[in-house]
C-alpha cells in the first residue's frame, strides 16, 4: 500500500514539472520565440498561456514596449562653414517583427541600438554638411529631425524594428569655437552699442540746438512785445504829464517836485550837495513864491 502511494506521489511529483515545462506565459508587453533544437518553431506576439514541449523546446522572450537609445556622449559633426557642432540626442524604437529582429541582430539589443546609431549619425553628417550652423542650431532643426527618423526607420525596418522619433537635444559649437563666437557677438554688440551711443549724441545735440534756437527766439521776440509794450507805456505816460502839465503847469511843476524829493531821500544815508538858492529847493522856499 506504501509502495503504491509513494508510487503515486512520484508520478504526481513528475506530471507536474512536465506539465510546467511544458507551459509559459507571453507578457502583453512581450513577444516570444519558441526554438526546438536550436530552429525557431513559431513566434507568439499575443498574450496569453502557451504550450510547447518540454526539455526539447525552449522559449525567449523580447521586449515589445517602447526602447530610448540616449547617447552619454555628445557627437561631433561638420556644418558646410566648416564648423564642428556637438549633437546629443535620443532615439524611441521598438521591436515589431520579432522573428526579423532575431535573425538579423541575433535577438541583441545592443546590436540593434548600435546599428541604428549608425544609420542615424551618416545620416545627420550628410545633413549637417549641407546645412549651415544657424539652420543646424534653429533654421532647419525640426525639419533635420524628420528626416533622421524618416531614413532611420526605413533601414530600421530590415531588422524588424520602428523608429518612432529622433530628438536632438543639444547642438552646440565646441568650446574652442564657442569663445571665438562669444568674442565676435560681443564685439558686434559693443560696435552697435557705440553706434547707437553715436547716433543718441548726435541727436541729442540736434535736440539742445533746435532748443537753444528756440529758447533764443522766444526770448527776441519777448523782447521785442517787452519793448512794444513798454513804449506804449511811456508814450501813454508822456500824453498823460502832458495832458496834465496843460492843465496846471504849475502844480505839475510842485508834483513832479515832489516826487523829485521823494526820490532824493529815499534813504537815510543818501547825500545831495547843492547850492543854497538853487531851483531845486525853490518849492521849500516860501512855498514856491519866488519863482513867481
């Protein structure tokens, strides 16, 4: 009875690892190949429980999602001026034939990034050599993008892969180039700063001239109303004595006396030297009587 029970278990024990060998399960993020003896037998793209049979077939197992191929260094590349520009950039690719993908590359994704790079970099040399290094930089860099992963997915497509998109992150001009760049810039800023400098003097002196010119003849001619004005004046002050001086010359005369004396000794301090009996005091003198 124990033998048979034990006899039981063993073939349990034994039909189980068979059956789980004989099983595997595909990944919706993955692709298998099953190979017999070395040749592959069929290729499974779908998920799901699969069988195959046991310690004869083996399975392998390929990454469908979405790959990124990120360069750690950046590239040197050559414009139409000559110029060497560094390029980083990234890749999106994937598998989408999985039986091309392992005859050609062997199944190797290092392979397969390696060969991309390849198509990518003779691709953006030819590219670059006709392009200048503003069109590089900003001009025509979408448009370069496009094209790289135009041509990189056509040759990708020989190895059972998609190039999804090329993106060039950084074009930038070596350091050495960079400096002599950077010192161009700045002299040609310095030289527009100092024409503008020249061209604000310029100005500015045009300006305080047409104001200087302006200034002086508003002041002729305010002049000229002040003299207008003040002529006026006086010749209205003249008809007025005048008029006055028809009227009564002699209390015009003691008026304009008087208004002599004000003037005179305004101050304390003023001093007038004067003979006794000249006319100038004839108003203090008996009222005036004597000039009578």
């Amino acid at each position: 009875m124990k033998s048979n029970l034990g006899t039981v278990l063993v073939s349990t024990i034994v039909a189980l690892i068979v059956v789980s060998l004989s099983m595997f399960i595909v990944d919706q993020r993955q692709s298998a190949i099953v190979f017999r003896l070395g040749e592959v037998v069929v290729v499974r793209d779908d998920p799901g429980l699969y069988f195959k049979l046991p310690l004869v077939d083996n399975v392998r197992y390929f990454d469908t999602r979405i790959l990124t191929i990120d360069t750690p260094e950046p590239e040197r590349f050559l414009t139409s001026e000559k110029k060497n520009v560094l390029v980083d950039l990234f890749v999106k690719w994937r598998i989408t034939n999985v039986r091309q993908y392992y005859v050609s590359v062997g199944g190797d994704e290092p392979r397969a990034q390696t060969r991309l790079l390849q198509t990518i970099n003779d691709g953006l040399r030819a590219e670059f050599g006709n392009r200048t290094v503003h069109d590089v930089v900003s001009g025509e860099r979408d448009k370069i993008m496009e094209l790289m992963r135009e041509k990189a997915n056509d040759d990708a497509r020989k190895i059972g892969v998609e190039v999804l998109d090329v993106r060039l992150k950084r074009v930038d001009l070596p350091q050495e180039v960079s400096e002599s760049v950077y010192r161009r810039m700045e002299a040609e800023r310095k030289r527009v700063a100092n024409e503008l400098r020249s061209t604000g003097a310029a100005d500015s002196e045009k300006i305080r001239a047409d104001a200087d010119k302006q200034r002086e003849v508003i002041i002729a001619q305010a002049y000229r109303d002040a003299q207008r004005v003040k002529g006026e004046g006086d010749a209205r002050s003249t008809a007025i004595y005048a008029r006055a001086y028809e009227q009564n010359a002699e209390f015009y005369a003691f008026y304009r006396s008087l208004e002599a004396y004000k003037q005179s000794f305004r101050n304390r301090n003023d001093i007038l030297v004067l003979e006794p009996n000249s006319e100038f005091f004839r108003y203090l003198k008996s009222g005036g009587k004597a000039a009578k």
